[in-house]
C-alpha cells in the first residue's frame, strides 16, 4: 500500500504490480511521488509540512510578518533578482497565502530562481513537472531536476527522486538505486523529511523491493519515521504493532496518523481498519483514527 501502507495513498496500487505478502501491490506504499499528495493540492504537496507535502517536497520557510505587507516586500526582493526571495514568492503563489494562488506564475518564479543555482527552487520545479503544477506534467524533467538537486545534497530532492526510481516514473525503474538515495536522503536529512525517507527504506525491507525480506529492519524504520513525525510511518508503525498482537500499543500511533495525515490519507486508512483482520482495530482502531483526525 502507498499510502495506508507507506506512503501514497493507503491502497493507491501505483507502480509495482507485485502483491506483497499482505496482498497489496508493493506499489502501493511508495512515497506518493515526490513529496506529496497530488490530490491534496499544492499547498499542502509541497513538502514538507507535517501533513507531508513538500512531501514533499521540501519547502521554504516563509517569513513571520503582520499583514500583508510581507508579501509585497517579497515580491519586489523577488523582481529585484533575489533567489531565496524568487523561491518564496513562488511559494506563496503556489498555495495561496495571502494572495490569490496562481500556479503558473509560481512556476516561472521556481525557474527564475533555480537559474540562479537555488536548490530548492530546482526541486520545486521538479515538483511543479511532476504533479502539472502551473505547467504540464513531464516526469522525465521532473527527474532530471530531482537528479541534478540531489547530486548537489538537497535531502528533499533525494528523496523524490528515489520515489520515481523506485516507480519507474520519467526514468528507467531502479529499486536498488532507489533505495541508496533514500539511505543517503536520510543521513543527509532531518525533521519529517528524514522520517518520510526512514518509512519509504521500511517498505523496501518489508517487501524485499531492493533486497531481502527484513522485517524486523522495516519494523525499527517505521518507529522512527512515525516518532519523527511522519504521518504514514505512523500507520506503518501502528499495523506492525497490532500484527504483533500489540494493539494497545497501536491505538496511539493511529490516532497520531489521524491527527498529522490529509484527508485522502484518513479515508483510505479507516477503509483499510475496517476490513482489517487484527483484533480491534475494525472498532478500536477507526475510533482512535477518527479521534486523531477531529482533534487537528
């Protein structure tokens, strides 16, 4: 499962058409595609905010100042040739804050921007060919502007080219490759960003995607991921935990994957609780979901 499962949607059945040993397409659990969740939009996609976009891809920190009038200075920094401003303001027009959204402008201020060498800005703009953000959709300049910021050590760029390695998306299908630039996506990062590649290397372990079947390696990724905040690794973490009959140790873990996860993720997940066979997690389970996702 992507999503319910690792990282896409909970039972998305992308990618890899393989059944994992729970009968869910190993596809399924890959990252959504690049940081975050298409169906989302691109506010919450990009990345890496702690519902997982930006899941990402790996935003900028955008400035804390009263009103308005932060967005016109950011503005003019931008018309005035500053990259970081570019990429803000990009930023700010691709969700919307406090100004109207206009994807197709953020896009050109990406590309401004990632000409003069900001990383982070190329990755955006990987991000924007990728999910048909302000342009059309073109997953192989998606993955040569991952490639090109990951080789330079943006974590986020890392990992979302690994997740199109790994799906076969705009490039030739590497698992193996795949997995490396989620290694090095974790030791080169920190935050959600490290935790959302820690779950990705779980589900590699868990399915035998780059190597062989390693549960209990897949079960200490997915604790970590979920302890750093990642809401997917949450419900990984919380499913091996009631497959372990450990369910009382589980019930936490849903509820903070309803809290920190998208609507999309929610739904897809209490679908998967309901038909689940582990002892309580049709009832108890969906409750502490659902608790989780009213509390946020």
């Amino acid at each position: 499962m992507r999503e319910a499962k690792s990282h896409s949607s909970p039972l998305r059945g992308e990618g890899d058409q393989r059944s994992s040993r729970r009968g869910v397409s190993a596809g399924d659990r890959l990252a959504e595609t690049p940081l975050h969740h298409p169906s989302d939009g691109p506010q919450r996609q990009v990345d890496h905010a702690p519902h997982d976009r930006g899941s990402s891809g790996g935003r900028s920190h955008l400035p804390l100042l009263a009103g308005e009038d932060w967005v016109v200075l950011l503005r003019i920094a931008a018309e005035e040739g500053h990259a970081e401003a570019q990429a803000l303001y990009a930023q700010v027009l691709l969700d919307g804050t406090a100004t109207p959204a206009g994807p197709r402008a953020a896009f050109g201020w990406f590309v401004k921007a990632a000409a003069q060498h900001h990383l982070m800005a190329l990755n955006m703009v990987g991000r924007c060919y990728d999910l048909g953000w302000g342009t059309a959709p073109d997953k192989t300049s998606a993955a040569e502007c991952y490639r090109i910021a990951a080789e330079r050590g943006l974590d986020a760029a890392m990992y979302n080219y690994a997740t199109l390695l790994a799906l076969g998306e705009g490039i030739a299908e590497d698992k193996v490759a795949a997995l490396a630039w989620l290694e090095r996506a974790v030791a080169a990062g920190e935050g959600v960003q490290r935790a959302k590649a820690l779950n990705c290397i779980g589900s590699f372990a868990e399915d035998g995607w780059a190597g062989p079947v390693d549960l209990a390696k897949a079960a200490t990724c997915y604790a970590e991921a979920a302890e750093g905040g990642d809401f997917r690794g949450c419900f990984n973490h919380a499913r091996m935990l009631g497959e372990a009959g450990r369910v009382e140790e589980a019930l936490p873990w849903l509820r903070a994957a309803g809290g920190q996860g998208n609507a999309r993720f929610v739904a897809q997940v209490e679908t998967w609780l309901a038909a689940s066979a582990i002892p309580g997690f049709a009832t108890r389970g969906q409750a502490a979901l659902r608790e989780g996702a009213e509390r946020c």
